[in-house]
C-alpha cells in the first residue's frame, strides 16, 4: 500500500520544472517559510478556462512591486506555467496557486542578493453547491488586527488564518473584519451589502484586497443598471442589512444569510443576490463559448 498523501501526484511547477506536488523540495531558508516574505495568487479554471488571468497577473505584479521583489517571469512565461498546470490537472474545475518569495538565504531581515523562487500548484475547485447556496453561509464580525497594506496579496496570512478559524470555532463560515468602526472585508473573501436597495462594497485601498471577483461583480451589477456604489460600509450597516454577499475567486458569490447568530434580513438569499449570481454565471458561460 502506497503511504503517499493523496495530493502527491498533483502537478506542480518550481523554479522552471514541472513536477509533481510530492517530488517539489524547498529550503528551510527560504524567506516565504521564515519572514512570510512572499505573495501569491489563486486563479479558479473553469472549463479549462483562467478566470480573467489577466487580471490576477496584473495583481500579482502589483504585489511583488510593493514589497520590492524583482519580477521572476514575464507575462507569456507565466501564461505558460498557469496552461501547463491547466493542461496536466485532472480536474474538470481547478485552482491555481502561484506564489513568489524573495527567495533563499541565511536569515536576515534585510533584503539578500539572490533569486527569488517561483511555485506554482494545481489542486481540485470546490465551488460552494447549490445546497449551500440555498442556505447561505454564516459569518462573523470580529476586529481587524492585520497590517495597513491589506491591499497587497502577501502570504503573511496569520490575522486571516485565526479569523477564519475563529468563525470556524464558533461555527461559522467566515470572518468579516471591522476596522474603525467599518466593515472592510472577509479573512479571504471581499464584502457587498445592501442597504435601502443599493448595492455597497468598500473602495479599493489599503484596508482591502482589490478582489478580482468583487471588480467583476460591480461591473456586472452596474452593467444590468443595479444600483452599485463603491464608499465605506458602517457596521451598523451590516447590523441593518438586507443582504450580504461576499465574493472570491474560488466561491464566487455567496449569500451571508446568518450574521454574529442572527439572521440577515429574511435570513435566506436575498433577490439582489439571486439577480447577481445569474449575472456572474451568465457571465462565465459567454466566456466560456
Ligand atoms: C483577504 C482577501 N480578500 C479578498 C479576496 C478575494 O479576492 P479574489 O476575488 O481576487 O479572489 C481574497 C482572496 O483570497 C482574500 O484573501
């Protein structure tokens, strides 16, 4: 009997190689492990299709710009990484993880003269079912203790990990983290609510991931004429809400129907929310064609 753990054989890509997830070796050394000094990104495929790649290289160079890590590959090169794990996955839904750090060297916090490393992985898409949609998901608020650069997608994810374990202990979904007296955003999830019939997701800056879910999500609404504003969310506009939906690339867009233990207006999906989710997929297919 084989002892290998069932995501060997995923396939992965390290350093200029592809290989399997079991055969990738890194150094203990490497700063991703010891300082967290490292960003990343997760692509969803869908029918063999990236979802808005573009937009998620584009992020991701954004990040490795603001946290001075030299740019490893060029946009065709990573193109075809992310088409060769497409093209290697087993899966009929995939997520891809593409990670950069700044590389391998006796630890020291200031920057070493060496190359980054580039990682790359291909796992299996669990999209939330249609059961789960129809129930929506539970969240809770708790208090933002991240860093003022949550706009950058880095791997130091420590406030986002015990958030999201936090929810998970109280048996919850998600964490949505309040910051001043506003709600910003989940622990890997951006936040829509509406309020009085309009749709409000806080803008982009350094208090939130600029979701490429959450971008696409305002175009569709504003695309359909639904009312669709970009400005800071009180937390008292959570408390009144009638709907809450929170969007990444891995869920989409999900109902929170159950907030802190009480429901959120009716307590089941809301009919802005049904109206954006036939969007999104609308959406997805005519890509898909
Ligand atoms: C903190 C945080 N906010 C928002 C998102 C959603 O972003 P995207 O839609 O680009 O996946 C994520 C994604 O994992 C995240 O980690």
């Amino acid at each position: 009997m084989s002892m290998e753990p069932d995501w060997a054989r995923r396939p992965a890509w390290l350093n200029g190689e592809f290989l399997d997830l079991g055969q990738a070796r890194i150094s203990p050394l490497d700063r991703g492990f010891l300082f967290g000094d490292s960003v990343y990104e997760v692509i969803p495929v869908h029918a063999g299709r990236p979802f808005r790649l573009p937009q998620h290289l584009q992020r991701l160079s954004r990040s490795l710009r603001e946290v001075r890590i030299p740019e490893p590959l060029g946009r065709d090169a990573w193109s075809a990484v992310v088409q060769g794990l497409v093209d290697r996955a087993p899966w009929s839904e995939v997520s891809l993880y593409l990670q950069v750090t700044r590389g391998v060297a006796p630890r020291d916090h200031a920057f070493p003269d060496v190359p980054p490393t580039v990682f790359a992985m291909a796992g299996p898409l669990h999209p939330p079912g249609a059961e789960q949609l129809a129930r929506g998901f539970s969240a809770i608020t708790l208090q933002d203790i991240r860093w003022r650069r949550c706009d950058i997608k880095t791997t130091s994810l420590i406030a986002n990990v015990l958030g999201r374990q936090a929810a998970r202990d109280r048996g919850a979904d998600e964490a949505l983290f309040i910051r001043d007296g506003y709600a910003v955003e989940g622990a890997a999830t951006n936040l829509f609510v509406v309020h009085e019939g309009v749709a409000i997701t806080p803008p982009h800056g350094r208090d939130l991931l600029p979701g490429v879910t959450r971008d696409l999500v305002v175009e569709l609404l504003r695309g359909a004429g639904l009312a669709c504003e970009e400005r800071p969310v009180p937390q008292a506009f959570l408390e009144q809400a009638d709907e809450i939906w929170i969007t990444s690339s891995t869920k989409d867009v999900v109902p929170v129907t159950r907030l802190d233990g009480r429901p959120v207006g009716s307590g089941i999906p809301g009919p802005l929310w049904r109206r954006v989710h036939a969007l999104f997929l609308d959406w997805r297919e005519r890509e898909a064609a």
